[in-house]
C-alpha cells in the first residue's frame, strides 16, 4: 500500500493503536478498513479528482456533481483572506500602540487605566468597543473594496 501512494506516516486512530499494542487488535476490522482505504485512494487516483501534473486532488468544484474543477483556490479569495487578516490586526496593533504610548482620550488609554486601577466593568467595555470597531472598520473596508472592485469591471 505505501509503495503506491504518497504517504510518508501512516496515522492511526490512538484507540486503534492502544488496542494493538495491548496484543488484542480487531484483526478483521483493521483488515476490512485497510481494504476500504485501498479500494477508496485507488477510485479517487482512477477519478478525474486526481491531478496526475501537480499529484494533488482537486479541492473546489463549479459544479454539484464535480464534473466541473477548479485547481485551486481563486486568487482572489485567498487576496481577501489575507486582507480581512491585515485588518484586524493592524487595528489591534494601533490600540496596542495607544495602551502603550497612553495618548490623552484614547481607547488605549481608558483600556490601560480600567486595567490600572481593576475596574472589570469597563476592562470588559472598552475591550468590546475595540472589537466592535474592528468588525465595523473591517466591513466597511471590504464593502468599500467590493464596490471599488465593481466599478473597475465597468470600465
């Protein structure tokens, strides 16, 4: 079986391995499952799922039924991943940056001083403000971006 496909660690089940080095494995149901395993990677490496250039199985579809692939993910998903990411932690990085500098009336400051003088209530607020700011400067971005992004396809 390992000669065949490309798997460098067999990974088992740690019930199945406890049960095996006790010296009492289910011996026709490790048989039946091996055979399973077998007969499945052999239709999906016989299937179109298979990518016989990149060796990889195909992870999206256009279709229902998978008739339809596509290789990978769209750039463009993974470009809004990425920026969704920036986001929220550039947001964070400037409050970070506020709690530490203590500029006069910020949010870092009023988090710095609940946190100072333990006053949970407001820790717990002004924590909550900043995500809700986040989320809200997050969408707003991304809703400004789609719509940047429609405008260019009109031209």
């Amino acid at each position: 079986m390992f000669a065949r496909y490309p798997i460098h660690e067999l990974i088992i089940h740690p019930r199945t391995r406890v049960e095996f080095y006790k010296g009492t494995p289910h011996r026709e149901a490790f048989a039946k499952a091996h055979a399973a395993l077998d007969q499945t990677l052999d239709a999906m490496l016989a299937s179109d799922l298979y990518d016989p250039l990149d060796g990889a199985f195909f992870r999206a579809t256009l279709t229902e039924d998978w008739r339809a692939f596509v290789p990978e993910k769209p750039l463009a998903i993974n470009a809004l991943l990425a920026l969704t990411l920036a986001l929220g932690m550039s947001w964070k990085a400037g409050v970070a940056a506020e709690v530490i500098g203590i500029p006069t009336g910020s949010i870092g400051e009023q988090l710095q001083q609940a946190k100072i003088y333990l006053n949970t209530p407001d820790l717990f607020a002004w924590t909550l403000v900043i995500v809700l700011v986040s989320l809200v400067f997050e969408k707003v971005f991304l809703i400004l971006l789609k719509w940047g992004e429609r405008a260019l396809e009109r031209m």
